[in-house]
C-alpha cells in the first residue's frame, strides 16, 4: 500500500524531524453514528537530541498489559533530551481504543492489533493503526522494543523476547539486544510462524527487534514492572541513544529457551484446569502436567493432560475455566545459542 494513503489518512500531529521532547498523537479516522467527522487520537511522543539510532517503544499492543505502558509513560515524562543521543519515538497505548477497553482486542472492530500487520490505511480502525506503525513509523526506525505482558487469559515468567531475525546478523543482533535487556531469561517466540505481529514486521523492515513478557493475569505485577523500567534503559544503552550510566549491571547471563512446535498445551475438553506446577518448574515431555475436571459431573474421571516438551513451565492459563483449543501451559525449551 502507497505509504502517503497512511500518511494523509492517519495524520500525526508532532514532528518527528524536530529537536527535543513533544508528546502529541496520530488520529485515526472513526466517522461514527455520534460523531460523523471524529478520530480515535493515539498518543504519540517524541525526544529527539543530536546524532544517534532511532529506537520505536510500543506498549498497549494489547490493551490488557500494563507494565510496558506505565514504564514508557514514566519515561516520557521523565527524561531530558539531553541525555538522549538520537530519537526516541514512543506509542505507550498503540491500541488505544483496546487499552481505555482494557482488553486484548479492539472494541471497535474486535481485532487483535497484533495480527494485522502490516496494517492496511483502508481497513478498519485497527487495521489503520498497524498500517501507521508500519508505514509511517518503521521506515524511521533502526531499533524497535516491543513491550508485552501475558494479558488477561496468561501468566507469564517476566522476560525479554527474541524475534528470530531474517538474516544471521539481524538475529544475532536482536539477541544481543535481548541478553542487554537484562531479564533472569530470553525466549526465541515466532508465534508459530505468524508474519502478522508487529516484531515479524518490524524484523522484515530490516530493525533490530526485541519484545518482552511480563508476568500478566490483567493485573500489573510489581517484580515485572521492575525488571521493565530496567530494561528499557539498558536496551537503549546497549543501542547507544542513552549513557551507559543509565543502565543496570546484569548480574548474571540470561538463560536462553525457544518455544518449540510442542510447547503449547491445548484442552480438549470443556471443564475445569487444574495445574500441577508452578511457573519454573523443570519438566519433562510426557510427564503429567494437569488435569480437566467436570465439576458439574461429580461422578466423572477428570482427563489428564501431559507435557509434550522437556523445560520450564512458562506460561499458565489464569481463568481456570477452559474450552477445547484454550491454551493451559506453555513449555519453555533450553535454547542453543549457535541455532539461528
Ligand atoms: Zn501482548
């Protein structure tokens, strides 16, 4: 799509050439029965000082993760632009209309954000808001951090994302950023192959990418809103736009896993899950993992579900309810370094 169709339709109102701090916002057109020429207003910011990479900061992709918002807010309203060695071009609420929502999908269009790269300037309200990441944003961008949480449905061991790179350079330098974000582990996650996020367009733009998990459950996790003020910071020192002052000593090597065709564990049953471990626990591919009850049937047999790979439990559905096709647990795998 021509990217001036993006440009004309989804106007942004700072200048992303201009010098030093504006916080402002790009309006999507949303002619609606109660306000025929409107727009949903997307808040946008900018610091910009001297020479340096441009780094993008997206937190809201899903509306129901907070931890990535409140540290970019923080940090837009905290930092001098002269500490700042190149531009920084924040959308702490991407999805705004799925954020003021608080939920994982836009409740304009029921669209989750982050399958519909990259975006189209003549679809619906979601639509036009990937397109104005993609095409209006990450042709400006070197680097691009994209900061998730597990979200209402997941919990989550807080850590940095790996988004496997299109060329060995690009995937060795998105793991380094990954490593410098400074979280206890780094996960490879390719959604399964999905070209529809905003990292596997960020990565097809040629940026250097990284995205994180932090913790979830729809709630805002003390520990992971920590790790991730931290880890902006030393991300945006590792890439040279902040002072290596600004960053926090790592204390030790991330541990690196992958999620593998097999991590996903899926119900196939209507009922009731029942855990058997706690996030971190090392297990095995057959091992039992939990079971699905049906407590309306009290003479029932619950069904038992068994991991299918070795590695740490990851990831942990959080309503206890579940339906055949809802994810209960999510498998970490130990990652080698020299795969790409
Ligand atoms: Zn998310």
């Amino acid at each position: 799509m021509d990217r001036n169709i993006t440009k004309q339709l989804t106007p942004a109102t700072v200048d992303f050439d201009r010098p030093g701090k504006q916080i402002g916002a790009f309006h999507v057109p949303l002619s609606s029965h109660d306000d025929a020429w409107g727009v949903v207003p997307v808040p946008v910011a900018v610091i910009a000082n001297g020479k340096g990479p441009t780094v993008i900061l997206e937190g809201g992709n899903h509306g129901d993760e907070y931890e990535g918002p409140i540290a970019l807010g923080e940090m837009i309203r905290e930092l001098d632009p002269a500490t700042v060695s190149g531009r920084l071009i924040f959308i702490p609420t991407i999805n705004q209309p799925a954020v003021l929502a608080a939920r994982r999908t836009s409740p304009i269009d029921g669209i989750n954000l982050n399958r519909t790269f990259p975006g189209d300037p003549m679809g619906t309200t979601t639509r036009q808001i990937a397109a104005f990441v993609n095409d209006v944003l990450f042709p400006m961008g070197d680097v691009f951090i994209d900061l998730h949480s597990g979200g209402s449905s997941l919990d989550i061991i807080p850590s940095a994302v790996i988004e496997p790179g299109k060329t060995p350079e690009q995937h060795a330098a998105n793991m380094a950023a990954a490593l410098a974000f400074g979280a206890p582990i780094a996960v490879v996650i390719d959604n399964r192959g999905d070209p529809r996020t905003a990292t596997a367009s960020a990565a097809l733009a040629g940026m250097t990418v990284i995205g994180t998990e932090m913790a979830g459950a729809g709630t805002v996790s003390i520990d992971a809103l920590a790790l991730c003020r931290r880890g902006i910071r030393n991300v945006l020192a590792h890439v040279g736009v902040l002072p290596p002052e600004m960053a926090t000593p790592v204390e030790a090597e991330p541990r690196l896993y992958d999620l593998t065709s097999k991590a996903h564990l899926l119900a196939d049953d209507d009922g009731v899950f029942e855990p058997l471990h706690r996030l971190g626990t090392e297990v095995s591919a057959g091992e039992l993992a939990g079971r699905i009850h049906f407590i309306t049937q009290p003479g029932r047999t619950p069904v038992d579900l068994h991991y299918r790979a070795d590695g740490i439990v990851y990831g942990r559905r959080q309503p206890g309810r579940v339906r055949p096709g809802n994810c209960c647990l999510v498998v970490a795998t130990p990652y080698e370094r020299t795969t790409s």
